[in-house]
C-alpha cells in the first residue's frame, strides 16, 4: 500500500478527496479481477465433461430421451459459441438472475440468501475475537519479551501454525463434545429442538468460532508482538517511560497505538485466509453456511454456483482491502494514502 506523510493539519475536504481517490483506484482493480475471476470461472465450467441437461434432469436423465435432453440444452443455449454464452451469462448476473444451482435443484440466488449470513456470523465473531486476543496477548508478549511467557505464547503459536484447521476442529470435537461432552459436536441447534433460539446457536457455535479463531490467531499474534516489541524502542515511548508513566499506559497508551496502524493492513490482506478457514470449519461442523454447499457444488460440479460463491468471495475481499486502506488513512491524520 503506498502513502505519503503530509503535514499534521490535513483539511477535511482534502481528506474526503483522497478517500475519493482511493474509492476510485480500487474499483480500478476490482473490474478486472472480478472480469478475469468470472471468465475462469466460465472457461472452467465450459471446459467440464458433464452434460449439463443429464446434471439438471438429475435421476430422470437416465429414462429420457435424446429429444429431451437436447430441448433441455437448447433452452439453455448450451449449444451457443463460447462467447454468446459468457455474455448472456454476464447479462443475467447484471440483472441479478445468478442462475440454477444443479446440486441444491433451486435458485443460486435463494442459495446464497439462506446461507451467506450464517457464514458472516462465523467470520465476523471470530474476527472479533481473533483481534482482541491477539491484541492483548501479542501486547503482553512484547512488554514482557524474552520472559516465560513470550516464549510460551511463541511455541504455542508456531504450534498452531502448523496444524490444519480441519485438524483443530476434528480435534476440537473428540476432546471437548465427544470425551468431555461440554459443548454439541455440530449443527445450529439440538436434534430434538423445534425451533432456532440466539441461545441455542450461540452454544452451538462455541466450538466452531473457537477452532476457527485459534486457528487464524497465530499470524495476528505474532505480528502484534513484534509490532509492538518495536515501537517500544520509539522515541514517543522511551520518554513516555522516562517520565514514570505506569507500565500498562506505556504499553496501551503509547507503543499498541503505533502498531495498530500497520495490524490494520493485516486485517485486510489476510481475510482470503479467513474465509477459506470458514469453508472447512462449516464443513466440520456442519454448518448451514457456505462452507457446505461450495463442497457440494465442487464434488457435483455445479458450476453456476461455485461461480457465484466464488465472485461474492472476490468482491467481499475486494471491499475490505478498500476499507481497510481507509480505515488506515482515518487513524493516521498525517498520512493520506496515494489515490
């Protein structure tokens, strides 16, 4: 990310200007990525040895006729050049008809719907609770560097690091569902519940928000730690300690401040990871989100809804590296990022 230091006082107009900017610059980058991720997308289903009229008519393909079958693909113009298809296709994306999704045998767009928000309150939650954590442990390794603790919190997350995160959950569920019989081993709610109650879920997903937020925890902890073992050796902070300012204001108060600045970049750049995280730990646990449904669409080929998962996925990170430059332009005054 480029910025540029500018002098303390930054006018209001010219700070809304450059955030301007930056709007501007990223939509630069996000029509193409999103053309070329479409277009692979595309060429990849276009490229697939399954029949699409057999994968719609699903069991009924092996009583139809041929006459059928054909009417099927001409309907859907399966048929057409390349490039006729790519564009209708875009066309009915535009219009927000995302298509049919053969492996739930409804609407793409109900697909999405259903699902996209159980995965949001996974991510969200487990975001939130990556970022306290790593803030206030990182903090505390890095004030107490060299010490038992710093060594600890280091091995135990070079530890983490290396385990897969369907591991951890797997793991999760023997230990903390199965052997010690706390927590429920999967799902939203209990089998014999008749109803969805926020207590119900909000047990249910103990297990899932823990494995997926340790899992990711290790990347934000250990850059905390040295972020801030660093900016104790500031300037700002040496005197902040020079004039007897306690411990927990020196370390809060003045070095975590200046490591939040690039911690904020972190956030934006390592969300593809989180989500990818989120799709095996709903799949795990067998999560109502998304994470189950891209499985079965890649197991089943369903092209229309892989696409459309994975453009939402694009355009998601796309808008949080947007936010994330100006979240980081809004916490330093002195920088403006370069539109």
């Amino acid at each position: 990310m480029e910025h540029r230091h500018l002098d303390p006082v930054v006018t209001r107009s010219g700070r809304l200007a450059g955030a301007g900017a930056v709007v501007r610059r990223r939509l630069l980058v996000a029509v193409p990525v999103l053309a070329a991720t479409s277009i692979g997308m595309f060429a990849l289903g276009a490229a697939s040895p399954v029949d699409p009229a057999k994968q719609y008519a699903g069991a009924a393909a092996f009583t139809a006729t041929e006459e059928n079958l054909a009417q099927i693909r001409a309907n859907w113009g399966v048929d057409d050049p390349l490039p006729v298809q790519y564009l209708r296709w875009i066309g009915n994306l535009v219009q927000g008809d995302l298509g049919w999704s053969t492996s739930r045998h409804e609407p793409v767009a109900s697909v999405l719907a259903a699902r996209a928000g159980w995965t949001l309150l996974l991510i969200g939650v487990s975001l939130a609770l990556v970022l306290v954590a790593s803030l206030l442990l990182g903090a505390l390794a890095a004030y107490r560097r060299g010490g038992l603790f710093d060594r600890a919190l280091r091995t135990a997350a070079y530890a983490v690091q290396s385990m897969p995160v369907f591991w951890l959950g797997l793991t999760a569920i023997a230990v903390f569902a199965l052997a010690l019989g706390w927590l429920p081993a999967g799902g939203l709610t209990d089998v014999t519940a008749t109803g969805t109650s926020w207590s119900d879920v909000a047990h249910h997903l103990i297990l899932p928000v823990g494995v997926l937020a340790v899992s990711q925890a290790p990347w934000f902890v250990l850059f905390v730690r040295d972020a801030v073992a660093e900016s104790m050796r500031d300037d700002h902070v040496l005197a902040a300690r020079a004039r007897g300012l306690p411990g927990r204001t020196v370390l809060f108060g003045h070095a975590l401040r200046t490591a939040l600045l690039p911690f904020l970049t972190l956030v934006g750049t390592h969300l593809p990871e989180l989500v990818g995280g989120a799709v095996l730990v709903e799949t795990v646990f067998s999560l109502p989100g998304l994470g189950a449904v891209t499985v079965a669409a890649a197991l089943g080929s369903d092209f229309p809804l892989l696409a459309a998962i994975t453009l939402v996925t694009t355009a998601v990170v796309l808008a949080a590296n947007l936010v994330t430059d100006l979240a980081y332009a809004a916490a330093d005054p002195r920088v403006r990022l370069d539109g």
